[in-house]
C-alpha cells in the first residue's frame, strides 16, 4: 500500500463536488425567493454520512479509541465508580510523569454516553450530529450562502478538527454559538458557554477575554502593523521566539529548560512556514477581509467578529511561524473567520459573472487542497457503509509509518 497516492484524496473530492452541486442549487433557490430548507438538510445529511460513518480516518482515532473503550460506565460497580478519584487521577495532567491529561469535562460525558450506547462507532455517529446542529446554528445565523460556508468549513481548518479534535471542535462550536451573546453584550451566557467549553478543551480559555474586544473595530495602524511586522517575520525567516523562550526557561532551569532546548532542536515540531501557496492566500484574504471591511459592515455589522478572528489568525500564522506545531493549534481556533468572510464578500458582488469567477476559484483552490493534504496514508478514507479496515489492520499501517517520519525528521 503506498504511502502517498492521489487516490486516497478521491473520496474528499466526491464530498467536494456533491457540496458544489448543492451550492449551485441554493444559489438558484435564492435567486428565485424559494426556500432553502432541503438543500440544507441535504448537505447537513451528506456532512453526517461522510464525518459520523467513517472508520478509522487520520490519526487521534488512536486514542479516542482507547479512551473510549477503557472507559467505565455508570453502572460498573455502583453509580458513582466512574467518579472516583482513582478513575479522575488517570486524566489529570501530571508533568512529572509526562500526562498531558484530558479535560473531565469529555471524559464524563463520555462516560455517560457509554453507559447507554457502549459502541465506538455510535460515539463518533453522535458527536458530529452534535457538530452539524451547531454548525447549522451558527451558518444560518451568520453565513449569506450556508453551503458554501460547509465547503469553506472543509478546506479550512474543517477536517482536520473533524477527525482529529473530537474535544476542541466542541469547545471551539461552543464559542461560535456565543458570538451571539458578545453581540447582546450578555456576558453571563457567553461566559457560561465558553467555561463549558472548557471542561471539553482548555484551548477555549482563548475565547473568555474576546467578549471584551471581539466586535470592536480596532485602530488601522494596529491591523497594518501587524501585517507588515508578520510580513517581514515570514519572508525574513526571522527566528525571535526561540531566544526569548530559551532565556526564560533557562532562568527557571530544570525540566522545562531540557524541554524546551529539545522542543527547539526537533525539525518535526519547530519547523517554520515557509512562502508557498498558503502564504499568497493568506495575505490576499488579509488585504481583502481589511479592505472591504467597511462596505461589509454595511450590509453585516456582525463582520466586524469574523474581520477581527482573521485578524488573529493572521498573527498566530506570521508571528509564530518559527513554530510549526503552534501556528497548526492556535489557527484552528480562528479558522471558523473564512466560514462566513468569503460568503460576505461573494454578497457584495453584484455581476453574475463576478460571483462566477470567485466560486470558480474557490472551487479549484479547494481541489488544490484537497488533494494536497488527502494523498497520504492517514488520510486514506473509508465507511461503514461500504465496510472498514479493522482496527488492528489501520492501526499496524498508521503506526508503522508514523514511526517512518518521526525517523526521518
């Protein structure tokens, strides 16, 4: 089986195209004043038999999948025997032993799913209905084309969270559904969302202080700064997070001094971006986002969220380039900002052959993706529907070739 095949990127490119014909024919709904209803119930269905039947995709099912079956359930023992502390000590992060732990939160609610439903497979199933409800929430309330927001949601940030971020997508969904409460100004349920979703992810504690500035416009000379500082940074290759990491770990010496000498010293965690394809995109849709930001406004002052959440996206991408592994977690968070931004910029246009060219480049921008992040093994994708690789079979090629590149880094 090779490693690398465009092959393996087919069945995203299937999910591509099925969402395409789906856009075209909200597009017509609207144009004709008719309802969309069933082609959203169309891509929310695509979306749930692609993400909740597939097998063993990626690779955090590795340990989602232990967690899952080493788990209690509620009626293991007496009630309260997936609540003691000798069960909670597993997943409390211990540096010492070097746990990274997992949040309660999860672990709970997954107890009590597993109390009713003790299967895997059923687990997954329901948690991306969870997603989906979510995300139909939040695209109905923000996006101005709700199918292509679910084609955006792929290509950005979407299945790498799908597959791999069972606990962050929920926490980062969370806080999508409390834009709401920072546009009410209601600080008590957007707070209480954003602490829930903490117990599911700590990630989410980035989310808390945004109710404060969130939907603010911020000064010009502080969004252009940044672009031109995170510029630099990139085409530079100025490395200037590692000296400043090292002298503070090296003051507090010890452990995190070793660790963090070792972190630095490792291709695979502190590579930096370098200026391809990605880079070009993201600039474009920083130059776009800002300066189109005031004639969005008009038509959505909500835009002012989604321009700024780009904005932060912008600066973990250009000013943790040096760091690989930071700019993948810390992007993710934000990615949620080209799920509505290119929606609302394709609302501006008023020429159909304007909206024709932008969906177009869309379209092949996302086939480019597709098959250049799908082409490998851990991508290959399979579903229950048409049968699985058993877990065994999945987990000798994902582990035999996950040993390969940590080798070769």
């Amino acid at each position: 089986m090779p490693v690398y095949s465009t092959s393996y990127s087919l069945p995203y490119l299937v999910l591509l195209t099925y969402f395409v014909l789906l856009m075209f024919m909200e597009f017509r709904c609207l144009k004709f004043e008719q309802d969309t209803k069933y082609v959203r119930w169309a891509t929310m269905a695509g979306f749930v038999f692609f993400f909740g039947l597939r097998g063993f995709v990626n690779t955090d099912w590795l340990v989602y999948y232990n967690i899952f079956n080493g788990l209690p359930t509620l009626w293991g023992g007496n009630l309260g025997s997936a609540f003691t502390t000798d069960f909670t000590s597993e997943f409390v992060t211990d540096a010492s032993t070097d746990q990274a732990g997992i949040e309660m939160g999860f672990i709970f609610l997954t107890v009590l799913f597993k109390s009713i439903i003790p299967d895997y497979f059923a687990w997954v199933f329901v948690n991306v209905v969870i997603d989906v409800i979510l995300l139909d929430i939040f695209f109905r309330r923000y996006s101005k084309y709700y199918v292509l927001s679910f084609i955006l949601f792929l290509i950005f940030g979407g299945l790498g969270i799908e597959f791999n971020l069972m606990r962050n997508v929920k926490a980062i969904l969370l806080f999508l559904i409390s834009l709401k409460y920072i546009e009410e100004r209601k600080i008590v349920p957007y707070m209480l969302l954003n602490i829930a979703g903490c117990t599911l992810h700590t990630s989410a504690l980035f989310f808390i202080p945004l109710y404060f500035f969130l939907n603010k416009e911020w000064p010009k000379w502080v969004i252009w700064t940044i672009f031109i500082v995170g510029n630099i940074l990139v085409l530079l290759q100025i490395s200037y997070l590692k000296p400043i990491v090292l002298a503070i770990t090296d003051m507090m010496g010890g452990r995190m001094a070793v660790k963090a000498r070792l972190y630095f010293a490792s291709d695979l965690y502190s590579r930096s971006v370098g200026v391809g394809l990605s880079y070009f995109e993201r600039t474009a849709t920083f130059v776009l986002s800002v300066w189109l930001l005031p004639k969005l406004k008009e038509r959505n002052p909500s835009i002012v969220m989604f321009v700024n959440s780009y904005i932060l996206f912008f600066f973990a991408y250009f000013f943790f380039s040096e760091i690989m592994i930071a700019i993948q977690r810390i992007t993710l968070l934000f990615a949620f900002s080209y799920w509505i931004i290119y929606p609302e910029i394709l609302g501006l246009l008023e020429k159909s052959i304007n909206k024709l060219v932008m969906v177009s480049v869309v379209v092949v921008y996302s086939v480019v993706i597709l098959i250049k992040t799908n082409s490998n093994i851990f991508a290959k994708y399979d579903n229950q529907v048409f049968g699985i690789e058993s877990y065994d079979d999945r987990k000798q090629v994902v582990s035999t070739e996950l040993e390969s590149v940590l080798e070769q880094k």
